[in-house]
C-alpha cells in the first residue's frame, strides 16, 4: 500500500525552526519526485519545494527561497522540509506530494502529484 505519512509539525515562535518529515512506504521516494505544499486558512493549497527523481534537483518558491531546505535522505526513504526563520505567514498546513510516474520531475501544478500525505500543521506565532 502506497503512504505518505507527515510528522514535524507544531508551534514555533517567529523566527524558529521546524523540520518536517515524509516517509513512504510502498513505493521508493528516489524514483519520484517529491512535493512540499501547504495551504493556509481561506487559501488554495500552493506548492513551495520540490525535489525531482534520481538527480534530486531542487526547486522553491520565491516566499521560501533562502528560508526551507528540501532533502531526499534514500535509507531511510523519507523527503525532509528543514524550515528556518520562520514567519507568521508560513502558518498552514503542509502536505507532501509525490507524483506517480517514475523518473517524475518537479511540476508546480498540484493535480501532477498522485499521492498525498494527511498534512501536518505549522503554526508560527508573532
């Protein structure tokens, strides 16, 4: 059975830290490319990282560029959001997204993606 399951979520104060996780199972991460996406109260969702197949060429969003760091560690088959200086403005939801093609690159469009995580909650206070 094919899951994402993500986990890191909580409260940081203005300028914290949080790394997110995104194991899978059922599937190897490395053939894939991989998607972060969040999506804060009365927003659409909107993609902000993403990491390609094989090459792990990595891709952000300008609001995060500099901020979050998207990784790909293959032992443990698990895509990591390391988040750094966060803002209020990051508060969301954040989902990982994998697409379901091998040897898949980074799209931006959220119905490329074919399997989801639940979301994990990032709060950030003032």
């Amino acid at each position: 059975q094919v899951q994402l399951v993500e986990s890191g979520g909580g409260l940081v104060q203005s300028g914290g830290s949080l790394n997110l996780s995104c194991p899978a199972s059922g599937f190897t991460l490395y053939y894939y490319a991989v998607a972060w996406f969040r999506q804060a109260p009365g927003k659409e969702r909107e993609g902000i990282s993403c990491i390609s197949s094989r090459t792990g060429i990595t891709s952000y969003t300008d609001s995060v560029k500099g901020r979050f760091t998207i990784s790909r560690d293959n032992a443990k088959n698990t895509v990591y959001l390391q988040m750094n200086s966060l803002k209020p403005e990051d508060t969301a939801v954040y989902y990982c997204a994998a697409r379901g093609r091998v040897d898949s690159e980074c799209r931006s469009a959220e119905q490329d993606y074919v399997y989801w995580g639940q979301g994990t909650q990032v709060t950030v206070s003032s």
